[in-house]
C-alpha cells in the first residue's frame, strides 16, 4: 500500500513532513500497512498547455524513512492531546509565536483579550521573537516601554506619537514627493486571482491572474474627477481585453500613481511576458509609475491611528475618516478574488450583485488614492 498527501504549495517545509508523519501513524496504527509514503506537491515551472498534465503538474517526494522516524515524535503528542482531552481542567498556555505557526490557532482571540488594540505587537518592523521578548518581561503597552529598548527611530517615533496623540509630518519630504508627479495622473489598482491549479494557457501554478482595474483619472490638482474601469467575465482569459484597456484608459496621463508599485509592476511585467507584441507599450506604461504609499513607508507622514502600519486600509482612515471600506460587502483582495472565483457557479442575479461588490471595492482603492493625495498636497501648501 502506498500513502500519498498532496499539498498546494510550490515547495516541502518541515510542518508537511510532519503532517504526513501524522498521517502515516493512523493508518499503521489502524492497522493499515503502509509500504511506502509520498508527499506530492505543484510542480513551479510547470506551464499549461492545451490541458492539464497531472504527472508534470506534481512533484513527488518519498518520505516513507522519514516518516517511520517521527513516530515515537507523534506518538508523544497524541498522548499530551489524550491528556488534555481527559482533564476536567483547562489547560494553561500563555501567548507566543505558537498562535500563528505554523498554523493560525482558533482559539486566539480567548488568549490575547487581555492584550490592548494598541500594545507593543503593533510596533512596526520590529521582530516577532523580540515583541515576545518584552511581553515576557511585563511590557504591553507602550507607556510601559523603557527608554533603554532598543529600537530604531521610526520605532520610538511610532510609540511617542501614540503616547502624545500626535501626528508627524515631514513637509519637504512629502514636497519632493508630490512635486515629483505630473499632471494628468491615473490612480490605477489591480485585482487578481491565483488559482493553484492553473486555468488558462500559458500560466503556472499560483500565478496571479489580472481580472480588474479601477482607473480615476485628474487632468489638474483642481480638476474634476473622471472614472474608468474593467472586471473580466468569470472563466475566460481576459488578459489581452485587460491589456487593451489598461493602455486605452491611462495613455493620456503623465504619472500613474499606485499604491504598492511592486504588485502592479510585477503584473505588467508577467504580462509583458506572456504577449509580448504589447510589452514596449507596457514598459512605457512602468516608466510612468510612482508609488503613493512612499511618503507612509518612509514614515514622513504618520499619524497615530496608523497603528504603525503603512498599508492604506491603515492610512485611509486616519487621514480620510469620511471614507472607509467597513460598508462594503467586499472590503479586501483575498475577499476580492474568492468571490470572483465563485461567480461562474452563481445565479445570474446573485452573480451580478457580486460583480457590482467588486466593482464598488476597486474603485474605492483608487478614490482613496485621490484623497489621500489631495490631504498631502493641503499640507505642503499651509
């Protein structure tokens, strides 16, 4: 008999070999005798062409040596949960690196409800083991953080804007900023899916997919707004009509401001690639590119209710309140590209309302670029 777990990811690390492990001490100890075990994974240079290759598409491992080794390893573990399954008492586990790895515990939220919405885990770059560090030590929140830490200055800048309320903005920065983009300006945001297995001609496995952008569109500072966008029918390569329309919506503008340049970049590029009759075009279009979420990673505008983060889920709020993504029925890119993979099984009207959710969820990307840009360019002119 021969045992095989299949695994979604491009590569083996040592949680697989350990699932697997597992898998092989239930069987045996089932009384089901396992010659050999296998653990299969996608293969990453794999390209469909006309159809799916199973045996190309997967590649497999022998691990049955490995497995037998982690016997006595499982073994102990299955009589700890045994223990802990039979106790009438909770058992006590204090938080750590554990809660999320190698996988995302459950019951999570019961254990850190005593940790602030506002505590030390929220201090930007700043290695996990360390928070854990000072956690340990009795150190939550911030006001509870010695002077004697150490920490890098936008670390300490992070903890006394807090502490004070205040917001930090550094106008020359930002000046060399804004004043480094050109009127027309294209506000553009991709969506994509990354199915596993790959669906369409000439793709890999987990590669993104474009299926939706969201254009607005400013000819001046001063001018009126103007919106373009695209979403593909669900199950057809749309790539070539996402090209067209990409170029056709954004060919006037001198700047085309994105927020996180190396996800659209990285798309064009792959584009670029796969039909190259488009890819001096797209090239062109890269040149034009400048990244809005600059003056936030750099921390040269941060105001408290960042949260250390620089991501504009984050910014938004705490510079456009008026605006927020919370009444959306989709309200982020994971949500974004499960919902379009489901749109095919959908009835037409379910399917539309679907459609609408996207649609609404991209253009809100882009309108937030607009303001927040519109809130820095007011701060270098006061």
């Amino acid at each position: 008999n021969r045992l095989y777990e299949v695994k979604s990811s491009t590569s083996l690390n040592d949680q697989h070999y350990k699932d697997i492990a597992f898998q092989y001490y239930v069987m045996t100890k089932s009384g089901v005798r396992v010659d050999e075990a296998y653990l299969l994974y996608l293969n990453k240079d794999y390209k469909l062409i006309d159809s799916i290759n199973h045996e190309e598409l997967f590649v497999s491992e022998c691990v049955t040596q490995m497995a037998k080794a982690h016997l006595p390893i499982i073994e102990k573990y299955v009589q700890e949960c045994m223990n802990i399954l039979n106790s009438h008492i909770m058992p006590h586990m204090e938080i750590g690196v554990h809660c999320s790895k190698p996988y995302e515990c459950p019951f999570a939220a019961g254990c850190w409800k005593h940790v602030p919405e506002e505590s030390i885990f929220n201090i930007s770059r700043l290695w996990e083991v360390k928070k854990f560090q000072l956690y340990e030590q009795g150190i939550v929140t911030y006001d509870q953080v010695p002077r004697s830490t150490k920490l890098n200055e936008n670390q300490w800048m992070q903890i006394d804007c807090a502490l004070e309320g205040k917001a930090v903005i550094n106008k020359s920065a930002i000046k060399g900023f804004v004043d480094g983009l050109e009127y027309p300006i294209a506000f553009m945001d991709f969506e994509t899916i990354q199915p596993a297995i790959p669906k369409y001609e000439d793709t890999k496995p987990w590669q993104q997919f474009p299926i939706q952008f969201s254009i607005h569109l400013k000819n001046s500072s001063t001018s009126t707004l103007s919106h373009k966008e695209y979403l593909a029918e669900s199950g057809k390569d749309s790539r070539i009509d996402f090209i067209k329309g990409l170029l056709r919506d954004t060919k006037n503008a001198n700047t085309i401001l994105v927020y996180n340049q190396a996800f659209e970049i990285g798309r064009l590029k792959e584009l670029a690639e796969s039909f190259p009759q488009y890819k001096k075009a797209i090239s062109e279009m890269i040149s034009k590119i400048r990244d809005l979420m600059i003056p936030f990673q750099n921390k040269d505008y941060y105001h408290p209710a960042m949260k250390g983060s620089y991501s504009i889920k984050n910014v938004l709020p705490a510079l456009v309140p008026e605006l927020s993504y919370r009444h959306l029925k989709i309200n982020n890119g994971a949500s974004a590209s499960y919902e379009f993979e489901k749109l095919k099984s959908l009835p037409k009207n379910k399917a539309n309302e679907v459609r609408q959710a996207l649609l609404e969820y991209c253009c809100l990307d882009t309108l937030a670029m607009v303001k927040i840009l519109e809130v820095l360019e007011r701060k270098i002119n006061k």
